[in-house]
C-alpha cells in the first residue's frame, strides 16, 4: 500500500547518501540515498519496524521515533513537523480548512500598508490585495479579481506553473517554483482532506509536467518569510523582504513585503506606483 507518510519518508531516504548520514556503504545501489535498513539502524528501531512504517499505513509511531528518524534523515524543522502529522493524523489538527473570505478588518489594515500586502489561504488563492499587491503580482488582472468566485479567483501557484509568462516574474524561477510546491506540501500535511488543496494539486499535477516533477519530490517548507527576488516587466528588478503571517482563527496568511530605504529595490517600487 501507499500512503502519503511512505512516499514521504522514501523521498528523503533517497535524498540523503550514505556518506552524509556516516553508514559505510557496501555492494551496488540499485537506486540513490539509504536502504531501509541502514536508515532503521541510524534510527534505533528495526528494519521490520521500519519497513511497515514505509510500506503501510501504520500510524501507531511514538514521537521518540519520529524524531529518530527526523534526526537520521537530516530534515528541516518544517520537514520534521510534516513527518509528524503524517505518522500521528489524529493529532495534526484541522483536517479541512474552511473556505473562508478575508475579515473586513484584515482587508482594512492592508489597505492602509505602504508596501505591496495581499492576503492568501492555504492554498495561495489571493483572497486580498492593496494597489502594490495588484501591481506587483496581478499583471493583467482586474484589481476586483480577487473577489471573484474562486474558479476565477487569482492563484499564485497556478498561475506560476500554469501561465507562459508565470514564471518570467521571479530572477530564479526553479527556486521559485520549488517554494511553491513546498508550501503546498506543507499545507497539505496541516489540512489532509481538504478539497480544495487536493483540486488544486489535481489540475497542477495533470496539466504541469515540472509541478508533477517537483510534487513527487515531496519538498515542505513553510515559507513564511525570506526575500522575493522579482524581474517585474514594469519596476524591472526588485528584491523584497517578505513575512508571512498567519491570521488568527484562519488559515490564511497576510503576506507584507518590504524594500530597504534608498536602494535599487526602492526606486522600483516607486516605478511600480506610478505617478
């Protein structure tokens, strides 16, 4: 059987060689990374153990062995998380995000930011955004379109992987587009039966071959702040500090950007506001 939490731990059992982890390797590798046993015994459990772990849908791990593994397998603190919600389910939280519009209130505050702001649930639909957020991210859209119903609701992911011109706005857009899916990932393990993940996913998968290339990877990340580093065909280049905050009682982010006084970057922004 295959299950999420087997694809994932065999994803990273492949990623990690055997010098990384300090195993000795011995006979020829049919495919990259660890044998199951070699990662079973960095871990301190046994192969038996671990290859139900794998190969069914065993949920009855304690967290001393997911963190076992977590340590063996070398993952991020988001990647960590991830291993425990998809070994202990029953403890992961909401399963189904609820769809949901953005608060008045938190539209208001957006607003009133000086910088580009939009608000995004958990599946990176744009629910809101101030007039740089339209500039900076919605080339071509109505300012409104966010307000749309959702099949028409702007989404970053699809239109990144989707669109011809998706992937000309950001300077590394490999990077950019292994974020992306990280994200999803990373959402996904919060919300495991959520519809409209699992539609979304569904389409990107059947329409993108380099989404699907990446979704098999099976990369997390939280991405919740860092730098955008844009090639706008309005401002040109612009390298923006982000953060990404969740809003209370939700599962969306409110998502601030940010250049540094007097540079480059700040010049194009100014560019992108117009007169």
């Amino acid at each position: 059987m295959t299950t999420e939490l087997g694809e994932f731990l065999r994803s990273r059992r492949a990623a990690i060689s055997p010098e990384e982890a300090g195993v000795v390797s011995y006979g020829a590798r049919r495919v990259p990374g660890l044998r199951r046993e070699e990662l079973a015994m960095l871990a301190g459990v046994s192969p038996t153990y671990y290859t139900r772990l794998e190969q069914s849908d065993h949920h009855n791990a304690s967290d001393s062995v997911i963190d076992a593994l977590a340590r063996a397998l070398r993952l991020s603190i988001e990647e960590h998380d991830h291993l425990r919600r998809l070994a202990r389910p029953a403890g992961a939280g909401p399963g189904r995000a609820r769809e949901e519009e953005a608060r008045p209130s938190a539209v208001a505050m957006l607003m009133d930011y000086p910088g580009p702001a939009l608000i995004v649930d958990h599946a990176n639909y744009v629910l809101a955004w101030n007039d740089l957020g339209h500039r900076l991210y919605g080339h071509g859209l109505d300012f409104d379109a966010p307000y749309a119903d959702r099949s028409m609701r702007p989404n970053l992911v699809r239109r990144f992987f989707l669109e011809p011109e998706g992937p000309e706005l950001f300077v590394d857009p490999g990077d950019a587009g292994l974020q992306m899916v990280g994200f999803l990932r990373y959402s996904s393990g919060l919300h495991p039966e959520d519809h409209i993940l699992s539609c979304l996913v569904g389409e990107l998968v059947q329409r993108s071959d380099l989404f699907a290339e990446l979704w098999a990877e099976h990369p997390v990340m939280d991405c919740g702040y860092g730098i955008k580093r844009l090639r706008h065909p309005v401002a040109g280049r612009l390298d923006l500090a982000y953060e990404a905050m969740v809003l209370p009682e939700t599962s969306q982010r409110l998502m601030l950007y940010r250049a540094e006084p007097g540079s480059p970057s700040a010049d194009a922004l100014s560019r992108l506001a117009g007169p």
